[in-house]
C-alpha cells in the first residue's frame, strides 16, 4: 500500500500543485512581454507615420490608454483505490484529472486628435525639451539636425514644396564645434525655473567652460558662430528666428510633426512611384551624409531594426546601421516629451490572475 499512496500524493500535486504562485509567474512573463510587444509597436508606427508622410498620405497616431490581461487557472482532480483483500480481480487505482488555462489580454486604444495632436504634433517643441538630451549625453549636433529650422539664423536643412535646402555653411560649422566641446566636456546647460504649477516657465542656459588650454580656439569659434560676446560663458537660449542679444542663442525649433515630415523625405523609394507621381525623389547626395537611413524593398530583413509595409512595399532600417538607429531613437524621444505637454491617462496594466 505505500507505493500506492506516493502514487496519489504525487497525482494530487501535480494537478492542484500548479494553481501556487501563478500570479508572480505571470507577472514576470507579461511585464516583459507587453514591454517588449508596445515598444517594438510604438517604433513601427513612428516608421510608418514617416512613410506615410513620404508619400503625402495623412498620418495616424493611436497610443495605448490601457492593458488588461486576465488568465485563469483550474484544475480538478479524481482519485479512486478499490482493495479486494482475497478476491479477484485484485487491487486497483483509478486517476482522473483535468488542467485548464484561459488567457483574455484586452486592449484599449485612443486616437490622437483635436487638441492632443495640435499639443503634441503642431506645437514647436520647447529649447528646454530639446536641449535636456544633450544634458542626458546625447549628441548636441544630432539633436539640432533633427529638432532646429536654424540658430541664430544659420539654416538647417529642410524641405520645402519638394525641394531640398542645403544647411548653411556656418550652421555645419557650428555643430562640428559644439560637439568637439561636448565631447571634451566643456559644453554644459544651466535651467532656472520661475513660478510653479501650470504656469511655471523654464529658462535654459548654454554654458561654454574656457578653463581647458586646448579647447579656447574652439570655444572662440563657437562665440563668433552664436555672435556672442568674447568672453561669454553663459547664454541664454530662447525660441526665435533672427539673431538677439549678444547674451542669447536663438533657436527656432521644429514641430513634431516637422520631424517626422523631414525624416520623411529622406526615406528611399522605388523610381516607379516617382515617375507616377506618387511622391517626389529623394534628396541628392551621399545616403551616409543622412541623419537617418531608411530602406524599401519587396522584402525586409528579418533581423531589422524597424520594419513596416506600405502599398505592398517594405520600408525597414538597418540593425546594423548605428547612426540611423540613434536618430531614429532620438527623433522617438522628442516625441515622447512633445506628447508629455498634453494632459493624458497613463496607461494602466491590469494584470488578474486567478
């Protein structure tokens, strides 16, 4: 009889045993999950909104207002001994037992539109958005070639009706002096808050550190290309378009919706929509010189970065292509922090278990 009875403590554990700790398993599993699916989602509409805009067709932006993924767990269990002591037809055990697992994930999604898109699209985005990256450590020079028209006058490249507009000369020049200060560690950002609650403002400071021997040519280039005084070492930095105070750099930024608009136009497209009429050719020049770099093709890769289909083409970005990967991932967090500036519900994950 002892070998019987491990055989039903052993049964009745593995059918009822399962029911323990389902809740921390699938909290680790569903956590890493849903963020790994809504960001691989987030990056694929991002591409696809910069396509769709390539081609001149009206962009979506739908954000996720909530997850609820509800699994349930049951599992029953029958045991049965009949013992016949001296008779046939013997001793014997009879098991039955059932496990049944239900997965019910819900979604809730919520279209940007009315005043959400005007706030987070159409509005420039602020000095202090922009420049709180380069505080973080991202590349000054790549976040003004993706966010800035100019500053202090000095043009940016942009399109405008289809035509391509080449950087300014000084406006080169000024990013490759203030990325070698960056680099060196002399470039800082001061930010001073006024006020509180909805109406607090934020002023933002570009610091420019002369104390190291070696960078003070660099330094002097890059007061002459803001138009600063020559011992300045702190300017302001304020929205605008034309140069202000020797004490100031005037940036006038770009809008959401302008970002994703000039990433647009440097996506490459098939010569057969062009010549329809489709949409218009891409920009001359070396693809390398492009702040980002984006394929098409009948087929994507399948280790690609981001990938998504359009009119039956596929538009994808190298995962081996670093310089687009980091632009790309930049241009996604301007529009994190663009998104911040309207009021919205976070997104709630719910996560039953039972």
């Amino acid at each position: 009889m002892k070998p019987i009875r491990s055989l039903l403590v052993c049964a009745a554990l593995s059918l009822g045993g399962c029911s323990f700790g389902v809740g921390p398993q699938r909290l680790d599993i569903d956590q890493l999950g849903y963020a790994t699916t809504l960001g691989e989602g987030l990056k694929r509409q991002m591409l696809l909104n910069m396509v769709r805009l390539r081609y001149a067709d009206v962009p979506a932006f739908v954000s996720v207002t909530q997850m609820i993924s509800g699994s349930t767990l049951q599992s029953t269990a029958q045991l049965g001994l009949n013992a016949y002591t001296n008779a046939a037809p013997g001793n014997f055990v009879t098991a039955a037992g059932t496990v049944q697992y239900t997965d019910r994930p819900t979604f809730t999604f919520t279209p940007v539109t009315g005043d959400q898109f005007a706030q987070s699209y159409l509005r420039p985005l602020a000095p202090a958005e922009l420049l709180s990256l380069a505080q973080s450590g991202a590349p000054i020079d790549l976040l003004f070639r993706i966010g800035v028209h100019s500053v202090n006058g000095l043009a940016n490249e942009a399109t405008h009706s289809g035509a391509s507009q080449q950087a300014a000369g000084g406006f080169q020049e000024l990013m490759r002096t203030l990325v070698e200060i960056q680099h060196a560690g002399a470039l800082g950002l001061r930010f001073e808050r006024h006020g509180q609650g909805p109406g607090q403002t934020t002023k933002v400071f570009l610091l420019l550190d002369d104390s190291q021997p070696g960078l003070r040519s660099r330094i002097r280039d890059a007061r002459r290309l803001l138009g600063a005084g020559p011992a300045a070492r702190e300017l302001e930095v304020v929205y605008g378009r034309s140069r202000g105070r020797q004490d100031q750099v005037v940036v006038l930024t770009r809008s959401m919706l302008q970002v994703l608009y000039e990433f647009g136009t440097q996506i490459e497209v098939a010569e057969a929509d062009v010549t329809r009429g489709e949409t218009g050719p891409t920009g001359q020049g070396d693809p390398r010189d492009r702040v980002m770099r984006v394929r098409q093709g009948t087929h994507a890769p399948a280790d690609a970065y981001a990938a998504v289909v359009y009119r039956g083409r596929w538009f994808w970005i190298d995962a081996a292509d670093l310089r687009s990967k980091t632009a790309f991932t930049f241009a996604y967090i301007l529009q994190v922090l663009a998104e911040s500036g309207r009021s919205q519900v976070a997104p709630v994950v719910t996560i039953p278990a039972q």
